[in-house]
C-alpha cells in the first residue's frame, strides 16, 4: 500500500517536497508514513499510531467510522468510510492535518 502526500489543494507532492508557495527555508511537510500504524485495542476498534495515538477506526457494519483525538471518549468523528485501510488513511491525514493547523 503506498500513502499519497496531499497538500491543501488535493496536489500530490513528492517525499521531502514543498509545496509550491512555501518558501525555499521552509522545512518539509509533515509526512504520512508509507506504512500506516495501528493496532487492536477492542473486538471492533483499533487505535492509529503516528507519534503516539492520534485517532481510532471503529468497525460499525457497514462502515468504519474515524475518530481524530485521543482518548477515545474525546476524539471527535470526521467521516464514515467502507474500507478499513482507507480509515486509517483518512484518520492519519486528519491528524497530521490538525497538528499543522495548530
């Protein structure tokens, strides 16, 4: 499986490239790894690790739902997807998302 780096305009970006209007001092964009991080922590739910937690997939027939925060009981939901790998995508582009905003 193979992670897309995507900028806030939906473009791809090479590893290590920055975006196009980011100044040549800028340090690169927090990436995505290549290899998504997650491990079981109930029957129907499982934690997403990027530098620690960051955000749960939970199994809700027919969905996964995706929860960006940690702990559990404070992530708040950001989408509801069919494919396990896609919500652990979804829940680590969103995390990195929020942790740039900030």
């Amino acid at each position: 499986m193979t992670a897309k780096i995507r900028t806030a305009h939906d473009r791809e970006l090479a590893d290590g490239q920055a975006p196009p209007d980011a100044p040549e001092c800028a340090p690169a964009p927090t990436q995505v790894p290549a290899e998504p991080l997650y491990e079981r922590v109930d029957i129907d739910r499982y934690v997403v690790l990027h530098d620690g937690p960051v955000g749960y997939v939970e199994h809700v027939s027919p969905v996964f739902v995706c929860y960006v925060g940690h702990p559990y009981a404070r992530a708040d939901e950001v989408a509801q997807v069919h494919d396990f790998h896609n919500a652990v995508q979804t829940v680590l582009h969103r995390a990195v998302a929020m942790r740039r905003a900030r």
